[in-house]
C-alpha cells in the first residue's frame, strides 16, 4: 500500500509551559511589525480532565480570540462575534465545550495589530481570557493556559520554515511491513534576527497524524537523530539571515488489521519560541 503524510507549514509561539492543548498560528502577514494585518487559524483546543478548575479570574469572563499586542503579552483589539462568556463555569471543560459550541474548530480569520512593534517576543493571535466580549480594545487579560500561540511570519515576524510543504512518502508497503516502519524529511527552518526558536510537529489525533478513519493507522511525529517527541520539540539556534535544518521522521502505528488500500493525513510544523 502506499501513502503520503501532507504536513501544513505554519509559524507559531509558546505560551504558558510545555504541555499545550491549544493550538494556533498565523498562516500570512502583510504590513510592518507596528502595522500589520494577519490571517490565522484557531487549529485545535484539547479537551481536559474533568477536575481541571476554571482557571479564570476575571469576573464576569470572556474567552476571546485577539492578539499578543504588547511586550508583557497583554491583549489590544479582540474579534467582533466570537467572544463567549464563561462566568461561574466550574470546569475548563465546561469552558472549552461553550466556546466550541459558538466557535467550532478549526476557524480561520484574519485580524489586525497597530502599535508597538514585537522584535524577539514576537505577534501571535490566539485565545485569551478577558473581562469583556473582545470586541473593543482592552489591555486587560491573559493567554489560556496551555496556549501555543501563532507568531507572524515575514515580512512582519521574523522566522519563516522553509519548506512551503512537505510530503512524506512510504511508497508501497506490506501489512506485516507497517509496524514501526519510518521515513523522515529535512525541515529548513531561516530567521531575519538571530533567534532561539522550538520547532514543534503535532498531528491533530491527539499529537499524532491519523491516517484511517477507523483507528487502524495513525503516524508519530518525530524529530532530531534522538527521536524526540513531535510535541515536544527541538531547539534550533538561527544566526541573522542564517538558516538551520533538522530531520523529522515519521513512524506507523497499527492498531488491528489494516485493509489494503491508499493512506494519508496531514499535520503541522510549528515555530515557538523555547
């Protein structure tokens, strides 16, 4: 049988720790650092356990979808008709199943960011807490926790992947060859400003790249000659202009019996910041 595993390029920040569940970037810019338009993608929100708390503090509450419009990474000009208020819901299930229910997912849009502009912190649009809706400008908020929040490519942001798109191809393969079988690519990543970046790939099956609808195929991401761990990340050092490369591997999962036939999925290169 024989598959291809598309990946879909984007630029991204972290925010708020390791162990994100919500994943964001911006797939174009246009304009300068302290002008600029940009058109992003809302990709996933993981669900939680059901003792996770509600872990905002305003009151009364909003999710919002806006941007990081200072250096402390405080909101500025949040999106019209998207923001849910969450006031008194005891669990960030809760949270998220509301919001879903108003904003599913993925949702592209596009926004703006006029004034200071982000050298090494970076822009990036993604899902805050706030005290109100997020329609009119407000300073006051926070990132969600557990937010990857999509930086701006060039020419407005500062690091690009240099692979427009990736393709992965297994070619044809036996049943009793798919276990653990692996193929890998070179992801190229460049900076305009002498950056630390963490390159990140996740697929959208809980981390992994669903390639069945029926659970029997899925691929793990991973990268560096360590295999580290798609989600987790790699740390790659990029001088001015300079450009810096890494291998990513793709590894099969089987779960049961594999009927015959084509393969694919897709998944996401994501830039943050370590």
């Amino acid at each position: 049988m024989k598959w291809f595993l598309y990946l879909f390029v984007g630029a991204m920040m972290t925010s708020f720790g390791a162990s994100a569940s919500i994943f964001s970037y911006i797939t174009a810019s246009d304009g300068t650092p302290s002008n600029a338009t940009y058109w992003f993608t809302i990709e996933r929100w993981d669900d939680y356990p059901d003792d996770v708390l509600n872990q905002c503090t305003y009151n009364p509450c909003y999710v919002t979808i806006n941007h990081k419009h200072t250096i402390a990474g405080t909101p500025g000009q949040g999106l019209s008709g998207v923001g849910v208020n969450v006031t008194g819901l005891k669990t960030m299930k809760e949270v998220r199943a509301k919001f879903l229910a108003k904003n599913p997912l993925p949702l592209s849009k596009t926004t703006i960011h006029n004034g200071v502009a982000l050298n090494q912190n970076q822009e990036c649009v993604g899902l805050f807490f706030q005290p109100t809706d997020g329609s009119s400008f407000t300073e006051v908020g926070r990132m969600l926790p557990g937010s990857l929040c999509g930086i701006a490519p060039p020419p407005v942001g500062a690091c690009k992947i240099e692979n427009t798109s990736l393709v992965i191809d297994f070619g044809p393969v036996d049943e009793a060859s798919l276990p653990n079988a692996t193929k890998d690519v070179t992801v190229s990543v460049t900076c305009n400003l002498a950056m630390d970046v963490l390159l990140i790939a996740s697929g959208m099956n809980n981390g992994r790249v669903k390639l069945r609808s029926d659970d029997s195929l899925n691929a793990r991401l991973l990268l560096g000659s360590s295999d580290i761990p798609g989600e987790s990340g790699i740390k790659l050092s990029i001088p001015k202009n300079g450009t810096n490369s890494v291998q990513l591997k793709a590894r099969l999962d089987v779960n049961g019996r594999v009927a015959p036939g084509p393969f694919s999925g897709s998944a996401s290169l994501i830039l943050t910041m370590p």
